[in-house]
C-alpha cells in the first residue's frame, strides 16, 4: 500500500503531440481513483505513464516515497489489469499467476501458497487453476487477470477498462466483485473508464480528463451535484443533463429560456451575472410534472421511452428550439404532442458560461 | 435455418475449374505419371530398346551406396539449411520488430534476396568464394585460411548451404515479422510488469506463441532445400567436389541428362514425390492443430 503522486505529470509524443497537459493529483493510501472520459481523452495513456509503459516526458511520479519516473515498469512495485486481459496463451491458469512471482525467484512453496490463496479469493477451483486462458469464460479469464495483480502483492493496482469486453450482465456482476476486493484488500488502485456507470460506482474519487486536461476531480457525488464545466456536467449522469441558452435578468432572481416563462434562481439570485447569456443546466432527474403549480412552464413531447423503473419524455419549451428529456419515475401514459406542465426546483439549476464553459 | 442455395446444372462451375484442372494436368499429373512409368522400365543408352524391369531400378538404387551417401548428405544439406535460414531470420525479425524509424525501408531492404533467382544467387556467392577471384577468398587467405571448395567438400557444403540460406533467410522473416506483430503488446507489457526482461519475454513469451509459424516454416524450409536448391547446387558446385553436394535432386538430374539412366533417375524422382507428399502430409495435419491464441 502507498500514496501515489503526480506532480505537474505531462506527455508529448516524438511527432510533438500533447496528449497529457499537466497533471496533479495525491491519491492516498487505499483509495480507489477513476479515471473517466471519452475515447482519446489520455486516460490510458496517462495510466500507462503509471505503469512505466509510457515514458514521461514532464513532471514526477512517486510512488510510496520513492520517484520512480525513471523505474522500469516491474520495479514499480504495481501490477496491471488490461483491457483484453492479456493472459499467456500458452500457459496454465496456475503458471499465469506464478510466472510474475517465479521471477521474482521466489521459493516454489511461496509461490503455491500465494497463487492458492489468491484462487481462493477468486473463487477460482484446482481444476479451473490447471486448464489454459482459452477454455475460460470471460468472467473467468477476468478474474485470472486480476489474481496475477493480486499474487504480486503490489502497492498500487492499475485497471485498463477491465470490463469493457465483457458482457453487460457480467460487468455489473465483476463490478461489484472489484469493488468488494479492493475494499477487501485495501489496495490503493487507479481505475480507467469510459463508462460513467462504473465510474460513479467504483470510485472514491473520480478525474475527469477532456483532451489531456483535468476537467474535475472530486467524490462521485460532488461531479454530480456540482460539475466545473460543461463537459463534465454532459459526462457525468445518465440520460445526459439538459442544456439550453438563457438569460438571467437584470435583478439576477430568475433565468429564462429563450422567450419562455422565467425559473426562479436559489439561493437569493445571481446578482453579480444580472443581465448575462448563459447556459443552463438541467438534469432529467430534476424535472418533475406537476399540476396546477404557479411556476410550472409548458412542455411540448415529441417521444416517450418507457423503462419500466422511469418513463423518459423528451420534448421541448414551448417554441424553445433545445431539446429537453424528463425522467418521470414509474410507468406513465403520456401521449406524442402532450403539453405536460413541467417544474424545476431552483437548488437544481446548473448556470455556465457559454465561453469559459466554466460553472458560475 | 438458412440452406445452401442450390442452382440447376451449369457448366459454368466446371469452365471455371477448368484452366486450373488443365494446368495440373499437364504439368503435374502427366509428367508425375510418366515419372511413374519410366521408373518400372530400363532403356539402352541410345533409346533403341525399352525393356520392361518390375522394381529392378529401385533393388539397384537401394543398393547403391552413392545412392545412400546423397540421401545422408540431403539430410545434412537441409537441416542446415533450415536451421541457419531459420535461425538468422528469427534475429532480424526480432530486430525489425523493435525498429520504429524506417522500418518501411529496412523490411523491403531485407526481402529483396528473394526475388533473386537461385541461379543468379549461386553464380553472386561463387563470385566471392572464386578460389582465385573471390574477394571473400583473397580475404581468408590473407588471414592465413586457404579456401577452396572445388576440391574441400566441407567447404563446398558450407559454401551451398550459405547461398542457399541466403536466399531462404528473406522469406522466413516475412513469416517470423508477421508472426511477431500478431502477438498482441498487452502480452509484452503483462510480462514487463511481471519483471521478465526483453531476453527473459523472448524466451518465455514470443517464441512458444510463434511455435505455429516456426512448425509451419521448417517444413518450408525443408521442402526448399530439398527441391528447390537445385540451381545454386548447379552455378556452384554442380554436385562436386566427388558428390560432396550431390543432394537427392540434382543426383535425379545428374543421372538421368548426364548419366542417361533414365529409369533410374525416375525412380530417385518417385522417391523425391513420395517424400514431399509425405512432408506436405505432416504439414497439413499438423498446422491445423496449431497452437492457438
């Protein structure tokens, strides 16, 4: 177990591309930190630096209490769960988990007791234990994975979206399952994911990367209720946040959409942004049909997508060009070409810059 | 459930297996049967009287003892052969692999020794091997060797199976390079955490997942040497000094053109079908169990 830390951390490849722009952050002794953001955004590359399968090209990188920028990735002391699992074809289940630690040259009965324990853990039988990666299931050669991470017994874990191959039900299953190990083991790890799902489950905290740069770091729960930018506020939760272009008025008390009836701002206005084009947000959650409310403005539907558990409607302001989804909760008999009176409670409203993108 | 589509009859099907059916037949199936025929037979020198002989030419090819020291010197011949065109290959695949910077150039670089005819390639070594011409020649001798593979048979071995490996060397790194970037990078990089050094990964990693290629190429190698070496036997020692290179396939050529045992020659040619239908045999059976991943 150890802290990790990355100092002012920067990448860019021989052809002069930037792929990491500088990034800190401290991750305590057995946290668990997500990485999260859309294909291309670094976040692998960024754990591949960790790893030492990068190099880095700015910055510095401890782990424990050493720097190990210059370390070799097996004097790290971490071990890596890919994405594909990248398990020896050619060897058994057990000497997958053995081979790291008989290179370590450690006596054979250490290396049976680690591997047995680590099964163990697992759940993974002795028949299991002597077969080859290709006889497993996807679950089982996941699990694998992860025991050659454990037997090491490293201080730091790194996963490459461990779970992406694998089917949706599983996923949530192995979810779960690493949630509960690291919790177990106490481990710090580095989680990278393009999944918001898995990463509001997973992580302490989460690191939010656009393009190389940090957008956000902080508990799931604060991403949600509080984004930085924009880009965060749309990544982060499910069906996306509502954005539309409003303007706050010269009191700075309420906002209105486009020409549409004004929503009241919390928490005694935004005196200092009075008079301002913003964007704002809305998060389908936050919606809710209400009748007969005073402040209640008018939605147009255009399509209804029952779930079951929610009933999403997705429509419009009035003439409002932005489209809006709501989620309603339960089932719901709501027609195409309704007009629902919709309401948002004033704690829930997002207000960005339409430059910065930045929040208000 | 989809079926097959079936069509009524077409000779469409067959006018289009029919220029590969010709080609066959005329260049294998025709010449192989002849190959046949005139094994069984013995014919005078001057082809005024053919006698019918059973297996006669086989009895007296079996008790040849040159017979038997070109099959010895085949083996030889080959497994050399296979083994340093394999081995060298191997290196600069594992070599080029690594190479980020004009690799581009480096692999067409590396390939070009295929495209040159095995004649043409036994006639460039002879060139530097010329006991009294070749640069190679003038250098060992300098460093105090006398080289000279017209009368040294080892030295004429070494100087065939060298042109031959050569030539060989080009195709087999093709096969190695794409074997080697097939094996994904998540394997490398699992085995550099795991603290396994390039050399440790090579051993323990790359080449039990290359075995399929390796298998796949000996056998290549093999059946290369066997048959079709014969031009750089011809351009450099045409089978001397005293049979020292005499390999299985220029001893068919030698005896039957040269010798004008024709029954004889077809015979040693019978043999040589055999055992390629056999390596091809092996070849078959086994790629398909390869080792997969």
């Amino acid at each position: 177990m150890a802290r990790v830390v990355l100092e002012g951390l920067r990448k860019t490849y021989p052809n002069g591309f930037q792929a990491i722009h500088g990034v800190d952050v401290e991750i305590e002794e057995g946290e668990f930190l997500v990485l999260v953001g859309p294909s291309g955004c670094g976040k692998s590359t960024l754990l591949r630096m960790i790893a030492g399968l990068e190099s880095i090209t700015e910055g510095q990188l401890s782990i424990g209490d050493r720097v190990v920028n210059n370390l070799e990735p097996s004097e790290r002391n971490i071990a890596m769960v890919f994405q594909n699992y990248a398990l020896y074809p050619h060897m058994s289940v057990y000497k997958n988990m053995a081979y790291g630690l008989k290179i370590m040259g450690l006596p054979k009965a250490e290396i049976e007791e680690r591997v047995r324990k680590a099964a163990a853990i697992l759940e993974l039988t002795d028949e299991q234990l002597t077969r080859k990666p290709r006889q497993l299931s996807g679950g089982q050669r996941q699990r694998v994975a992860m025991g050659r991470a454990i037997v090491r017994e490293p201080s730091v874990f790194l996963f490459d979206e461990p779970l992406s191959n694998l089917d949706a039900k599983l996923r949530v299953q192995m979810r779960l399952e690493i949630k509960t190990l690291q919790a177990n083991l106490g481990i710090t790890s580095i989680y990278v994911t393009h999944d918001q799902v898995e990463a509001m489950t997973l992580g302490h905290r989460l690191m939010v990367l656009n393009a190389g740069n940090v957008e956000q770091l902080g508990t799931p729960i604060e991403l949600y209720q509080r984004p930085a930018s924009l880009f965060v506020a749309g990544f982060i939760g499910s069906p996306a946040m509502n954005f539309a272009d409003a303007r706050i008025d010269a009191a700075g008390k309420n906002i209105t959409i486009s020409g549409q009836a004004a929503l009241p701002l919390g928490d005694g206005g935004m005196l200092e942004h009075g008079g301002r084009d913003v964007i704002l947000g809305i998060r389908p959650e936050h919606l809710e049909l209400v009748a007969d409310a005073p402040d209640a403005v008018p939605m147009t539907v255009s399509v209804v997508e029952q779930l079951g558990a929610d009933t999403l409607v997705h429509g419009h302001f009035g003439e409002s060009k932005s489209n809006l989804t709501v989620r309603l909760d339960g089932i719901r008999h709501i027609k195409r070409g309704e007009t629902l009176p919709i309401r948002v409670t004033p704690d829930h409203l997002h207000v960005f810059d339409p430059k910065t993108e930045k929040r208000l | 459930m989809l079926k097959n589509v079936h069509f009524g009859p077409s000779v469409l099907p067959f006018l289009l297996v029919l220029p590969q059916i010709a080609v066959t037949l005329v260049f294998f199936i025709w010449p192989a049967s002849q190959a046949l025929y005139q094994s069984v037979l013995l014919e005078d020198a001057f082809g005024l009287k053919t006698e019918f002989v059973w297996f006669r030419n086989f009895e007296e090819l079996f008790s040849d003892p040159h017979y038997w020291s070109s099959f010895e010197i085949t083996v030889v011949f080959s497994f050399l052969v296979a083994f340093l065109a394999m081995s060298f290959a191997l290196v600069l695949a594992l070599l080029a692999d690594r190479v980020i910077k004009g690799s581009g150039t480096y692999r067409t670089l590396l390939i070009w020794p295929y495209a040159v005819a095995p004649v043409t390639a036994g006639a460039l070594w002879v060139f530097m091997f010329n006991p009294t011409l070749g640069i190679v020649a003038y250098a060992l001798s300098a460093l105090g060797y006398e080289w000279n593979h017209q009368l040294n048979g080892g030295e004429a071995m070494a100087l065939v199976v060298m042109a031959s490996a050569w030539k060989q060397v080009a195709y087999n790194f093709l096969f190695f390079l794409a074997g080697l970037q097939s094996i994904p990078k998540s394997l490398i990089e699992a085995a550099a955490i795991d603290g396994a050094g390039p050399g440790r990964r090579t051993i323990d990693i790359i080449l039990p997942l290359l075995s399929p290629t390796t298998f796949f190429l000996l056998v290549i190698n093999i059946v290369f040497a066997f048959f079709e070496t014969f031009g750089v036997i011809h351009a450099v020692t045409a089978g001397g000094p005293a049979g020292a290179t005499n390999i299985l396939v220029y001893k068919v050529f030698n005896d039957g053109f040269v010798g004008l045992d024709l029954g004889g020659s077809a015979a040693q040619s019978v043999i040589l079908m055999i055992i390629v239908i056999g390596l091809t045999v092996v070849q078959f059976k086994y790629i398909e169990k390869k080792v997969s991943y």
